[in-house]
C-alpha cells in the first residue's frame, strides 16, 4: 500500500524486497495508533484540568451537550490550525529536498526500477 502511494507498484517489485511494504505498513500503524491515544490523554488531561470550571457552567445552569460542544469546538479548532500550520511548513521546506534522490547503497535493480538516479561514487 505504501509503496504504491509513492509510485512503485508492488507486483512488479522484485521479491525479495515484498516484505519492505508489509514493514512500512505496519510501522506506520503502530505510529498513527499510538498519535490517537495521546491525542485522546491530552484532551482527558484537558477536560480534568477544567473540572472547576465544567462545575460552574453546571452550576449556571449549561447542558452536559453545551459543555460538550464547547470542548469539541475546541478540540476542532486545534486539529483544524495544527493540520493548516503542518500542511504549510511541508510546503515551506519541500524546497529543501532535491527532486531526485542519489541512491549509493542500493543495488542497480531496484534504483533503475524506482526512476532514481544512480549515484557515480562507489560505497565506503
């Protein structure tokens, strides 16, 4: 899956590097579940750190769906500002990366396969 998202289609990879997709792929679940779940601590952390005021909006009469909506609109405008300042500093240091990347380590089947350019230099 991973490697198609890049470009490189995974019936026409050579087998012994099949595995490399299965790897990524995994790797790349753990790291999202693991985001989830501190996103999930810090918003408890959040609403414990504001049971004081929870209590008096209680006490003035606001519905548990108002004190709800009042958290989730904060929570969705964290995630809306943190994936709009994310998405710009991405723009903003892609400049950074050359467009085409000197592989010296990789053998020349799977350079010559991926569309990359082969570097002159031989390895250490």
């Amino acid at each position: 899956m991973i490697l198609t998202l890049v470009g490189i289609r995974y019936k026409e990879l050579p087998p012994e590097f099949k595995f490399i997709d299965v790897v990524i792929s995994l790797l790349l679940l753990v790291v999202i579940a693991a985001s989830f779940i501190y996103a999930i601590m810090a918003r408890y952390a959040a609403v414990l750190e504001r049971t004081q005021e929870i209590g008096i909006f209680r006490f003035l009469g606001a519905s548990s769906a108002y004190i709800f909506s009042l958290l989730f609109q904060e929570s969705l405008i964290f995630a809306i500002s943190g994936t709009t300042v994310g998405i710009a500093m991405a723009y903003g240091i892609k400049g950074c990366f050359p467009q085409r990347v000197r592989l010296a380590h990789v053998p020349n089947q799977v350079a010559n396969f991926c569309g990359y350019v082969r570097s002159s230099s031989t390895p250490p």
